[in-house]
C-alpha cells in the first residue's frame, strides 16, 4: 500500500514540475533588456507583496498622465539592498531607469530609482 502511494506522489509530483518552472519567467521575455526608458513621476502605490515589490508612478507629458507599472526584485531582496516599507511613499517624486515591457504597455522592470523631491499630496 505504500509503494502504491509513493508512486502516486511521485507521478503528480512529476506531473506539476513543469507548470512550477514555467511560472518562473526569465526577465528578458518580458521586459527589452537592450532599452532603458527614465520616468519621473509620483508614486501613486507601492505593493510589497511576492514575487515582485512594484511600484505605481504617475508620469505626465504634455497632454496626458500615464500610471507606469514597475516591478522590482522580491520584497527580501529589497531589505537585503537596505530597502524599507516606507523607504518610499505615496507622492514621492522619483526617477525611474526602467526596462520597458516587450508589448509596449505601459510596464517596465526598474533598474534604478532616485528621489527627487518630497511627496506632492
């Protein structure tokens, strides 16, 4: 009865291995690693929640604002940079050196973030 169980564990566990390393995505699938865009902006959000912290920032140009989605690395590796919740916050103004998304949305991987001035609201 226990082999039987075994081998049943064994056959799923094989089975999902496969769906487990595709949800893992390589960086340069999604986001143009030969291109870097700098936003500036206010930060609208910060979501500290896995696999990725992001970070919501409002950019205007001349006749529009665009929320930008930016995904940085995993919240323990935020702290381990010496990161903290509240490093940044709602209406800061930052500068953003970002990858942009493949498909042109409006998304991109940010590689560097600097302030820029105290929060707007």
């Amino acid at each position: 009865m226990r082999s039987k169980l075994a081998i049943l564990i064994a056959g799923v566990s094989l089975l999902l291995a496969p769906t487990m390393v595709l949800a893992h995505h390589a960086l340069q699938t999604q986001f143009d690693l030969k291109r870097t865009i700098t936003l500036t902006g206010a930060i609208t959000k910060m979501d500290w929640s896995n696999p990725h912290v992001r970070l919501y920032l409002d950019v205007k140009d001349e006749s529009k604002t665009v929320t930008w989605e930016l995904y940085l690395g995993s919240p323990n590796q935020q702290i381990m940079n010496g990161w903290k919740i509240d490093t940044y916050r709602r209406g800061d103004r930052v500068t953003v050196d970002a990858y942009p998304a493949r498909d042109g949305s409006s998304v991109g991987f940010a590689k560097k973030i600097a302030a820029v001035s105290e929060r707007t609201f």
